[in-house]
C-alpha cells in the first residue's frame, strides 16, 4: 500500500515562483506515489515545457542538470513537494489525445510551507524517527488506571527525556502522549496512547547522503536489539536555520513483518538504558571498521529468523 498517493501540481524547481502565489502559470497537474519502500513515481497529466518539440517528453532520458529537481503542492492535503534527482521516465505523446509524462525521484521532501530556495544545498543537525510499533521493546506503562467503585481515574506523568553522548553526536528519547479528548472538559470518549520519538543530534551538520546513511545504520542496530525484521517509521528531518521539519522519504529495503510482541523481544529498553549509548556508538564505530562484514550480516536478516550475538559492550 502506498505511503503517499496523492494529486497536485508541479513544475521545474527553478521556475521563479512570486510571493502569494501558490504555483507558476508553467505548472502541471499530475499523480505523486511513494511506495512503502520509498520508490517514488510522478506521473504528470502533459508535459512540462520544454524548448525542444513535443516529441522531447518521449525521448529525454534525465532532465537538463539546471532542472534536476521538481516543486509541487498537493491537492487534498496542501503539503508543499520537493523531489530531488529526479529522471525521467519517458511518457506518451498523441496528437488526438492525451500527452503526458512520468519521473522518477530519488528523494521527497513534504512541508507545511514553501521550501527556502537554497534548501538542496544545505545541511541538517537532527534526525527524528517516531518509534511507533516497538512500545514492546520501549516497555511503555506510564498510563496508570484506577478504580474505586463507580470513580475510574487515568493519570499519566511524562517521562524525562533520555539523552546518550554517541559517536558523531547525541541520541535522545522523547517520551510523549498522544489521543482524542486530552484537554480539560467533559467527555462520552477518551484516547491515550503513549509514544516515543528517537532522536539524533548530529555534531556537525550532516547532508542528505550522510543522514540518510545513518538512518539506515539505526533500522539495522533495531533489526540487532529486537531480533526482527520490522522497519522503522519514516524521519523527519530538522532544519534548524530555518526553524521548520520536513517529512522525508527515500528509496530502502523494507518488509511486511508486523511489529515485534513482547514475548519475542530477546531484551528490551530498560535492561539496556544504562550501557545503550556505548552499544550505539560501538555499533556505529564498528560498522566503519569492518565494513562488509556487518552490511553482510544484516542482509542475511531480511526474510529469515535467526539470532546471532554481536559484542556492542566492549
């Protein structure tokens, strides 16, 4: 099932885009699908234009280099769309009937607001990924329910973040609560559910390529710790010059496996809070030192149930 498979508009990042305007008069309205895996597909209802004829929309193999990447707002949820090295797809050209074209991107960015128009050559200090699946491997039970007669209470006291000194920078724990009906009045329903957001604070500013490497060096350090094959949620990266977060989402290998009950977790957050920043950045150490032999390893992971121990602690 797609993770985005939305309509919008788009045109060539390049295009000058005037203030109050949501689209150049160039735009063209078209399909945007991101796969689960992060295969990323625009599909668009024309062409853009082009100084070379029509028939260009059929035999262009990558766009010119000055209109590498695509702008774009949705339809129904009005996310404004960056997608980054973008290659065409070829399309279909009909002097009766519809002409339209496809890409390919390697990369989609998702904001609330219009992107800063220097955004692809800048770098990013924070990586956010919502843990959302592994409450059984966090041991999450905050949420505290009491009854005395006909009285039931909920009380819930937030957790203090949790923050770890790591190789290349800091990792923390944020804990949170989320649900319907959270505020002070009366209610025929409530909805507490509690979370927790992984967060990594780079020491020096990181790009695209370097985050999205160390992105997927913690989905495999979680395949390690919970002794499964399910994928982390998709991050949400910080620009902090810019005081904004965007979704981002990218080409990688997931699978269908659900997420991981508790009763075949081989450990869990709590048994390994005090020695987790040394596992971490052993696992981060170690993967630039040997290399192949950990790609290797958790390769053999995907699509096969079997443990073997790693020595992180020394």
């Amino acid at each position: 099932m797609p993770v985005i498979e939305e309509r919008g508009v788009f045109w060539w990042r390049d295009e000058a885009l005037p203030e109050d305007v949501i689209a150049p008069t160039s735009h063209v309205a078209g399909l945007l699908k991101i796969a689960d895996n992060g295969f990323i597909t625009l599909e668009l209802d024309g062409y853009f234009p082009h100084e070379r004829e029509q028939f260009s929309v059929l035999m262009e193999i990558t766009p010119k280099a000055t209109l590498s990447n695509i702008s774009g707002v949705l339809k129904a949820s009005g996310k404004r769309v960056l997608l980054l090295d973008v290659m065409s797809n070829g399309g279909h050209f009909s002097t009766n009937g519809l002409s339209y074209s496809e890409y390919y991107a390697r990369q989609c960015l998702l904001s609330s607001s219009n992107f800063p128009k220097d955004i692809e050559s800048r770098t990013f200090g924070r990586l956010d990924i919502c843990l959302d699946g592994l409450e059984p491997w966090l041991r999450l039970s905050s949420i505290d329910v009491s009854q005395t007669g006909d009285e039931i209470s909920v009380n819930y006291r937030k957790k203090p973040d949790i923050s770890y000194a790591i190789e290349g920078g800091k990792l923390i724990f944020i804990f949170d609560i989320e649900g319907k009906g959270l505020f002070i009045s009366k209610h025929s329903c409530l909805e507490m559910r509690e979370k927790a957001t992984l967060a990594f604070k780079a020491a020096l500013p990181l790009t695209l390529t370097q985050l999205q490497e160390k992105f997927g060096w913690f989905d495999d350090l979680f395949t390690i710790l919970t002794n499964s094959e399910y994928s982390l949620c998709w991050p949400i990266i910080d620009d902090v010059d810019a005081d904004r977060k965007y979704e981002w989402y990218f080409l990688r290998p997931v699978t269908e496996q659900a997420a991981p009950q508790m009763h075949e977790l081989p450990t869990n957050f709590l048994q390994l809070q005090g020695s987790l920043g040394n596992i971490v950045s052993n696992w981060m150490k170690k993967r630039e030192e040997f290399g192949p032999g950990y790609y290797l390893y958790i390769g053999t992971r995907r699509g096969s149930k079997h443990t073997l121990k790693i020595s992180l602690l020394r």
